[in-house]
C-alpha cells in the first residue's frame, strides 16, 4: 500500500511544485507534509490558503485510496473547508482520514496544522468532503 500511494503521490506535479511530501502512510489515513517556503506564502507572510486546501485534498483523498484496490482510483467529488487560524510557522502537516468508506462514495476529512520552529502544533484548518472511486486507467 505504502509503494502504491508513493508513486501516485510522485505523479502529482503540483504536490512537487510545492513541495509537499508524504509523510506516513495507513489504512484510512495519510499525513502530508509541507516546509513554508517564500513560493507558498501569501502577502502576509501565512501560508497561502490554496496550498491549505491543497494538501488537505490530497491527504484526505489519499487516505480513501488506501481502502482500495489496486483497481481503482478516487477523485474528488466535493471538499469543504474551514479556515480555523492564521496558518504561520514553518511547516504545515495535512492528516487526512477516511470518516466512512463506501462503494460509491467515501466521506472523508483532513486537519490542517501549523507546526511552529519549536515543534508545537496549532490547528489551522478542517476539510470534509467526499471521494468518488473510478477504475484506474
């Protein structure tokens, strides 16, 4: 599972543009990481809410994938965000989780967090939304 979603993780240009990468991988959960460099910040110095919802897509997709078979891929059928704190530190960690898988759908959410120099955690943001499995290919 873990080679599985690596290499599709690695097929996202996006996720490299900006520098994400996948921390840890489970049944139902997936954690991606991101450094808060000068290109994803907005003009406040705060990581900029598209790389937010970003990462919070892609883990929270990702942990739905992992309750599938090899068969089978997932896309995003709708994704709902709230913005909870200003996101400023130096890194920013998506833990996404399935919420109830399903043949058809699979609900799904992710928590957003700042990590701070020091290592301490602020809860930034809460994604929820809905996976929609697809044949690969």
């Amino acid at each position: 599972m873990q080679d599985r979603i690596q290499s599709s993780f690695d097929r996202q240009s996006l996720m490299a543009t900006l520098g994400a990468r996948l921390a840890r991988v489970a049944p139902g959960a997936v954690e991606i990481t991101v450094p808060l460099a000068p290109h994803v910040l907005q003009q406040q110095g705060l990581a900029h809410g598209g790389l937010t919802f970003s990462i919070g897509d892609s883990a929270a997709g990702y942990s739905a994938l992992t309750t599938l078979s090899e068969e089978m891929e997932v896309v995003t059928s709708e994704m709902k965000i709230h913005y909870l704190a200003a996101p400023k530190g130096v890194t920013l960690i998506a833990r996404g989780r399935v919420v109830k898988p399903g043949r058809r759908l699979i609900v799904v959410a992710a928590d957003v967090h700042a990590v701070d120099a020091e290592g301490a955690e602020r809860h930034v943001a809460l994604l929820t939304g809905t996976m929609i499995p697809v044949p690969t290919g």
